[in-house]
C-alpha cells in the first residue's frame, strides 16, 4: 500500500463486503470529484467484497487491501505505516481497537451511512458502558435518519456527533440505474406480449405465497410471466419443484427460450432484474428476516408490495408506504390483488411520481459524507 501512495497520505474508507463497496462507491466519486489528487484507500473484510470493489472501484481507488486484524500491535504498526489523514467506515463496521488508536493519534474517524437495525441495538445495549465510549471516538457519526439517531442517542453519543445526512444507498442505486443495461437484461428475461412479475430475495416460506398470487394473476392474464430471485440461488431447484404443475418452469442457467416461471440461480443479477418488471414483491418479509431493500426496485419506479416485516429498512419502507409507492401485503390474494393493480395506467404514474419524490428528497448524501470527511483535516 505505502509504495503504490509514496509519501502522501490518503483517506482510508473500509466497506466490510459486498453491499457496503457498493454503498462506498459514490462517497468515492464525490471524492474524486472534489478532491482529485487526494489519494483515497479501501479495505474490505471478504473475498467477495474484495471481488465487487476490483469490478465497481478500481479506477476510483489509489489501493486496496483486507482489513487488518483489531489487535492492538498489529493496528500499531499498520498505521505507522499507512498514516491516513482520515478514516471512514460504512454503515455498521464498529471496530473498538481501532477506533481507540485512531483517537490517540488524532486521526479523524466517521461513521457514514450509519445503520442501527433493532437486533443490532438491542446488542449493544446489554453492553452500554463498553459501546458508549467506542462510540464516541468517532469523529462524526453520519446518520441516514431520526431513527438510527434515536438509537445513537440511547446507546449515550453526544448529539454535537451525530449528523443526518440521508442515505448514501440512495447515490449507490441512481449511479447502478443510470448503468442499466436492458439489452443485456432482455437477453434474460426476453420481451413479450405479457407483463412480467417479480419476487425477490425470497426465503423459504414466501415462495409458496408467490407462486399462489401469481395462479391468481393468470386468471385474469393468462400469458404473465414471473421471475423468481431467491435469496439463496443454491434453493432454485427446490423452488423449481414448488412451482411444478403451474406452468413451464425454467432456471435462468438453461438460458431456456419460453417460460412461464424462471427460477435465478444466479448472484448479482436482481437489481437489473426490477428494470424489466411491471410489479414485485419484496422477500424476507414475510417471514421474519427484516426485509430487503425495496429502494432497488424504486430506483426503477416499480409498483412494489412487501410483507409486515421490513425491520431493516424501516424508514424507506415508511416514506415510499406513505408515498403510495409500495403496500403492505399478507398474503397471495393482497400480493394478485396488488399485482393486478399495478397494469392500470393510473396506478403505475402515481406510482412513479411516489418514487420519483422519494428519490429527489433523499439523494445528494455522499457528497454531504465527503464535505464532512474532507472537514476533519487541513491540506491534501
């Protein structure tokens, strides 16, 4: 690291695996942006994490490596080597040991996109006295909304610490949209005279449910189409068989030429997936997995239905309810019911002007994140 940065010193950002790389990488554009020979450094903790940021990051990086070990010594001896004028971390990567050695040193420390689920805080409170002080070595935490401020404020950080400056996901999924590519998307999901329904990041449990309101649907619109993205790709054959009987079934592997079910068996293909559908369901939330992020298939201005649970994602779930963009369901008549629903031309413009609002209000935030690193030092 130190030979590909010579003597200058970077900001080092950390963005544990794949998603947080993926958040990272408008903070690094608005860096680039306004500080271009300001040399910036990422770690990562996985492989895979590794893998997304060579693929998403690589003319944006001056270097790359794992994330060192939160052992004292070895935090020692790596920071005497890389002597960064600032370090951030992307949402929940809270590493003690470091974040005391930052603050010995006077090393300014952030927080951004700061995200507090509530199994994560509930963590941390059986534990206050040791999370309080860690905490409050950083610099400024960078909160996406009242809610992660709520938690932080409990779990005893200074309010002066604690900024709101939106999601930076937001940039993340309107930089990924402005890169979508339909040919190569419809070279998956082929055009037809039907439209096309979507389940995704489904978990055991839903794909029964789905697969109910889409028999439902096809009474009305015999030649619909639906497309499932499970979580987990290595449960494609299983759902297969759960979706005998009710149509041709076909995995997305078999690059077969007509379907009427298509079964992902693929990672890294679902955000593209929402630019080709008419409607979607958002998985793990009914069942309790807290939800995935519905803002992807916002970013393409999708009617979407979820189920009770979006724990994770509480506050876009929140505004883009209330913006009628998206509807809480239970079950496979609310999911047809909502999938019908979803054709009408009407619902579809209110349903786009929802998501459009939704975006507007929220986007911006990386460059709020990197006003607020590029604050913590003086000179480049």
């Amino acid at each position: 690291v130190r030979c590909a940065l010579g003597e200058r010193s970077p900001v080092w950002i950390h963005a544990v695996s794949v998603g947080e790389v993926q958040t990272a990488r408008p903070v690094f554009l608005a860096g680039r942006a306004a500080d271009p020979d300001l040399p910036i450094v990422l770690s990562t903790t996985t492989k895979n994490g590794a893998e997304v940021a060579d693929a998403m990051l690589a003319e944006l990086f001056d270097a790359r490596f794992f994330f060192p070990w939160d052992i004292p010594r070895v935090l020692s001896r790596f920071l005497d080597a890389l002597r960064p004028k600032a370090f951030a971390t992307m949402e929940t990567e809270v590493w003690p040991n470091l974040l005391y050695e930052l603050h010995r040193r006077d090393i300014p420390a952030y927080l951004v996109n700061a995200r507090l689920s509530e199994t994560t805080f509930e963590k941390i409170m059986k534990r206050p006295a040791f999370w309080k002080p860690v905490f409050g070595w950083f610099r400024t935490i960078l909160a996406r909304g009242e809610g992660d401020v709520d938690r932080l404020l409990a779990i005893g950080v200074a309010p002066e610490r604690i900024r709101i400056i939106g999601d930076c996901k937001i940039d993340a999924l309107l930089e990924r949209r402005r890169l979508f590519d339909k040919a190569a998307v419809g070279r998956m999901v082929p055009s037809g005279p039907g439209a096309v329904f979507l389940a995704g990041s489904t978990h055991r449990g839903e794909e029964e449910v789905v697969l109910d309101a889409f028999s439902r649907v096809r009474n009305e619109h015999p030649d619909a189409r639906l497309v499932i993205v499970p979580r987990h790709p290595e449960r494609a054959g299983e759902i297969r068989s759960l979706a005998s009987g009710r149509g041709v079934v076909a995995l997305l592997s078999e690059n077969a030429p007509a379907w009427d079910i298509l079964v992902v068996d693929r990672i890294g293909v679902l955000f593209d997936l929402y630019g080709v559908a008419d409607a979607a369901f958002i998985g793990g939330s009914l069942v309790p997995k807290g939800g995935q992020n519905l803002m992807e298939a916002a970013a393409f201005e999708v009617p979407i239905c979820h189920g009770p649970d979006m724990e994770d994602f509480p506050e876009a779930t929140r505004r883009l309810d209330a913006l009628g963009a998206s509807v809480r369901v239970t079950d496979a008549a609310m999911i047809a019911s909502h999938w019908n629903e979803s054709l009408s031309p009407k619902v579809r413009e209110s349903v786009r002007q929802g998501c459009r609002r939704y975006f507007r209000d929220l986007e911006g935030a990386s460059a709020r994140a990197w006003s607020t690193i590029r604050s913590g030092f003086d000179g480049v």
